[in-house]
C-alpha cells in the first residue's frame, strides 16, 4: 500500500522559509524567470483572431463603400439633378484612386522601404492609367457608333453623311 501524501504550507514574513519552502530565498528572488513573479503580461492575442477581427473590418468597410455607392448612384433619381449625381460619382472616383495610389505606395514602403514605395506607387498608377485609357477607348467607341447611327438617319432621310459626302466617296 502507497505511503499517505503529506503537503505543507507556510506562510512566511520575510524571515526563513518565505521562498517555497527554500531557506534565505525570497518570492522576488527567485531565478529562471525573465519576469518578476506575478508581473507577466496577458497573453499575446492570437494570431487567427487578428486575421477574423481584419476580415470583419474589411467587411464593414467594403459594406459601406457599397452602400455609398448606391446612395450616390440614387442621388439624380431622388432629387432629379443627374449632373450633380455625375459629379459626385466623379468625386468620389477621383478619391478612390487617390486612396488607391496611397495605399499601393505604403504597401510598397512597408515591405520593401523606398525601393518597393517606388515600386507600389508605380503598380498602383499604372492600375489606375489603365482604368482611364480604357474609358476613353470606350469613349471613343460609343462615338464612332454615335457617328454610325447618325449616317444611317442621314441615309434614310435622303441628305448627305456627317463628312458632307452623299456615301459615294469615302
């Protein structure tokens, strides 16, 4: 049969016998600890709550963009002043791509210092360039059906294409 279990507790005033039952050894005292006994810091949070708590703040944020988006798309329907709505839409592309240029640049910095800055700012303009050239091509391609139906009217009505020729000679 096991012998009884016998646990002591002391509690001591500073004198002998205060460090756990070690002679001359205080609580404050004791090593192999980086902390003092009882300053430990929390926990550190883990890291797949950040990763949650930055997917719910995006989500928010992307659900407000959207919701500021339909309001600005709704303006001209609710007050019946469509170019203050086209101004407003150009506005806040404006400022998009201004945040967007911003944060490409501090993406870069952050990961790669003025090198990668450089390199951000590039990726980002360059992204946002392409967004403008690509409306003026579709610009330009609504104009020449623009141009196309307007010579077709002309035909029928029996009067001379938009370039004053009447279709014989190009």
């Amino acid at each position: 049969m096991a012998e009884p279990i016998e646990i002591i507790i002391r509690k001591g005033t500073g004198g002998e016998g205060t460090g756990f039952g070690i002679p001359g050894v205080s609580v404050k005292e004791v090593t192999g600890r980086t902390t003092g006994f009882g300053t430990e810091s929390l926990p550190q949070q883990d890291e797949n709550a950040r990763r949650a708590e930055k997917a719910a703040i995006g989500f928010a944020l992307a659900a407000l963009k959207r919701e500021i988006s339909y309001s600005i798309s709704q303006y001209g329907n609710m007050t019946g002043n469509y170019i203050q709505q086209a101004e407003i839409q150009l506005g806040m592309e404006m400022l998009n791509n201004v945040i967007a240029v911003g944060a490409g640049t501090i993406a870069g910095a952050k990961y790669g210092g003025i090198p990668g800055a450089v390199v951000g700012f590039a990726i980002s303009a360059g992204s946002v360039a392409t967004g403008y050239v690509n409306q003026w091509r579709t610009l330009q391609v609504n104009i020449a059906k623009l141009d196309t139906y307007a010579n077709i009217m002309q035909e029928r009505s029996g009067n001379s294409y938009n370039n004053g020729s009447r279709g014989t000679d190009y």
